[in-house]
C-alpha cells in the first residue's frame, strides 16, 4: 500500500510546479529559431559520444540492467532531426479545400515519469520535445536509476544556462517517491509515463491528460520467403541491444517449418545459446518467481549472466539464449514478455496457423504493443496487418530499434510508444512532436458541401418507414 504523500513532499511539488511556469513564462516570446536552437544545444549536451559514454556506463553501474555502449544516442538524434523538420508554433498546417488552418499552443508543464531501464534517453528524448513546444517538463525518475536522470537532466540545465535560458524548464526530483510522483502528476497539465503497467495506471488516474504505454511482447513471424541470414542478424541486434530491456526486443520467433532447422542453426551462428531441455527448466526457476513474475536480477542482464544465476554456464561468444517452445498461455511463461535477452522460438506450419498463433500469443500479453515479419510475400505482410491486435509491424528490420523510429524507416522518433484501446492506451501513435502541443482551429467558411439525401440515404431513400 502506498503511503501518504507528506507535506514536505507537498510544498516540493508546488514549488517545482511554480518555477516550471516561471520558466515557460519566460519564453513565451520565443520564435521558431530561437526555440530550434535551443532544442539543439539540449541535445549536444545529453547525447554527444563523451557523455553519451558517461550516461551509459553511470546507469549500469546504478541499475545494474542493460549495456555500457551508447547505442541508444543514436534515439536523441533522430529525435532532434523530427523536431527540427516541422513547425510547433503559429501555422502548424493549412488544408485550403477545407477552409482550415491550424495554430499551436504550448501543452503547458509535463510530468515525465522514467524508467529504470531507460534512465537518460527518454528524458532527453522528452527534452527535445518539450522544449520546440516552448512546454515545461518536471521529471520523475524511478528510485533505481534516480541519479543517472538527475545528471541527464543536470547537464541539459547547463546548456540552458549558457544560452541564458531559464534552468527550469527542465526540472528533476532528487528524492522520487510514488506518493510525490502522484502527487506532481495531479498538479501538472500533462503526464508522459514511460514504463511499467502500474506506472502507466497511476498517469491515467491522475486526473489530467497522459500518454502512457503498454507491455511489450514482440512477436516475429519468419516465413518461407525470408533472407534468413538477413532475419537473424536483425534478431541479434534487435534482442542484445541493450541486452533486451526494450519493450520492443524480440520476445517470440514464429518460423515457417520448412526454414525452421536453417533459421534456428543461423540464430546460433549469430550468437544464440540453445538451451537443453534440462537448462531450460532451470532458466524458467531463475527468469520467473513461483508466482510468475519476472525477477528484478535477470532484467535487462548478459547472457552470461542469467545462465550463471539459472544454474548452468554458456560460451563466452554466446550472447541470447533460445528456447524452443510450442505452448503458448499466461501458463507458458516463455510465450510472455521477456525484458531481456531470452528468445522463445516456434514452429508453425502455413501462415494460417501463424496468424493464429500470433493472436494467441497476444491474447497471452502485449496486446497493442507491436510485430513484425520477415517476408517478401507482400499478401502475408497484408494478412499479418489485418489480423494482429498491434499498433505497429515492422517489415524486415530489428524490431527494437525501428517501432521507435529509426533513420531507415518513417516511424516517428520517440521513446513512448502507445498501444492504443488494446492497450489501455490513449493513443496508438508513437508519442512525438504533436502529442506535446495543443492545437487551434481556425475555420473559414468553404463552398457548401452539403450531398442531397438520395445520395446520402443510398438504397434505402424512400423506402419503408418504421
């Protein structure tokens, strides 16, 4: 049970609150230039290699989860460049045959709540963001990664005052709490929440506006018409990057039974661990507790790592873990999400069956979130999209770099991914520019558009009256 907030707790966060609107007070006047500029120097500042370097190496030390090599930089500049590329001021957008135009408006201050496992790109990524919006951002970091997103936030304040813009735009806690964090989403006007269902949950019962995410459970489907050397290399990247603490990181391979043994032999040479039956009953004891939760030391940790800690050892060149599966359930636990470098494998036989699978393994968990395939028949790719209950598919790429945006695709860069009503989600977009802004309309009046009714009633104009 959560305790209740104390008062210290409650003065914190108005006072955080106060200097935020101080702050956006002060650069209200801000034109485009000015505010790109700005979004430029914060993101130097987070993500040049030096202190990409630093941040990388300060969050495995902290949380002990993911990798030491700044890989997910490469996230704060695609960001940049999205923001950089469009308009969050005056006239966003114009539609002349509809008489409107389009103004935006600052979304005001944002709580920003930040994962363990993601501790200084995402509120750099919300940086940039905020920031071209001319909006305010106090962040919220988890307990277990606080001092990594403080020193994020620190070295961004320095830009800031360098250029002689105010510091408090962006603010952190020093001192996170549930009871402060709730406490500083009720008073702030929006709420971002990347992170963990319960963490998503608390946003959306704030009161205010939030986007939050879902689980993750991705789900890849390799059919007869894949590269295969292709597939497994993007697997590889996909599921040691950052040692698979991305929601986004394969969790579940369906593969074509005529490519299986190929695919499943080129996945080793890849680097991935076979586990034996006996092994793979060890590493279900040591991934999940008796009661089916994932334990906090196998997250996001080396292969070698988990293997030690489940009881057995693994080369050293071998960086995943395979397991062959063929039941899928809550039962089944390697048919649920894995937030780390274990990758379940299964055989289907004719892509009816695998889009049947892929339905029953997101009925199991990560309904919303996304898959993605291996394929060049361009009717599977088709079937796939009308069936998966996902906000998102990827085509023949490393899934936990490109559902966020990569410079090889037209996703939007983000950090936060939405999964929609699926779930339990406001959105289904990647959360981006747009979600940061509130937007006027302005219409003015057009020729009438206005069908008659036998046009509009179709078939049943004047027909019977009930």
């Amino acid at each position: 049970m959560v305790r209740p907030i104390t008062e210290q707790e409650k003065n914190l966060a108005q006072e955080l609150l106060g200097k935020a609107r101080t702050a956006m007070k002060a650069i209200e006047c801000y034109d485009q230039t000015a505010v790109d500029r700005v979004c430029r120097a914060v993101a130097w500042a987070s993500a040049n290699e030096a202190t990409a370097v630093k941040l990388a190496n300060m969050s495995v030390d902290e949380s002990g989860m993911g990798g030491r090599e700044p890989t997910r930089r490469a996230k704060v500049l695609g960001i940049l460049r999205d923001a950089l590329r469009q308009r969050s001021m005056g006239i966003i957008e114009e539609i002349p045959e509809k008489g409107i135009a389009k103004y935006a408006k600052p979304a005001g201050v944002i709580a920003a709540l930040i994962p363990v496992t993601s501790p200084y790109v995402t509120p750099a990524g919300i940086a940039i963001y905020a920031i071209k919006c001319k909006d305010a951002v106090i962040f919220s970091p988890h307990p277990g990664s606080k001092k990594t997103t403080n020193e994020v936030v620190r070295v961004m304040r320095c830009a800031l005052k360098k250029l002689g813009v105010p510091e408090d735009i962006l603010q952190c806690v020093e001192k996170p709490s549930i009871p402060l964090a709730q406490q500083i989403m009720a008073i702030c006007d929006m709420t971002i929440a990347t992170g963990g269902p319960a963490m998503v949950r608390a946003a959306y019962s704030s009161g205010k506006p939030s986007f939050g995410v879902g689980a993750g459970n991705a789900t890849m489907v390799i059919d007869e018409t894949a590269d295969i050397v292709d597939a497994a290399r993007n697997t590889r990247i996909s599921k040691t990057n950052d040692h698979g603490s991305g929601c986004s990181a394969d969790g579940n391979l369906l593969v074509e039974a005529s490519i299986y043994n190929a695919f499943l032999e080129q996945l080793q040479t890849e680097g991935g661990y076979l586990v034996s039956e006996e092994e793979k009953k060890l590493l279900q004891a040591a991934y999940w507790d008796s009661e089916g939760h994932r334990t906090a030391d196998t997250i996001a940790r080396p292969a070698s790592v988990v293997a030690e800690k489940a009881g057995f050892k693994i080369p050293h060149n071998k960086t995943f873990l395979i397991v062959k599966e063929d039941k899928i359930g809550k039962e089944h636990l390697f048919s649920t999400e894995k937030l780390g470098i274990v990758l379940a494998i299964f055989k289907y036989s004719g892509f009816e069956q695998a889009l049947r699978m892929v339905q029953q393994i997101f009925d199991t968990g990560g309904k919303g979130h996304s898959c993605g395939i291996y394929s060049f028949d361009d009717e599977h790719i088709h079937q796939l999209a009308l069936v998966a209950p996902v906000s998102r598919i990827m085509v023949r790429q490393p899934q936990s770099r490109a559902n966020a945006g990569y410079f090889t695709n037209g996703m939007p860069m983000t950090s936060s991914m939405g999964c929609g009503i699926w779930g339990g989600n406001s959105t289904n977009e990647n959360i981006a520019l747009k979600h940061y802004m509130n937007v006027t309309w302005v219409s003015r009046p057009i020729p009438e558009d206005r069908p008659s009714e036998q046009e509009l009633y179709g078939e049943f104009y004047n027909s019977e009256v009930f």
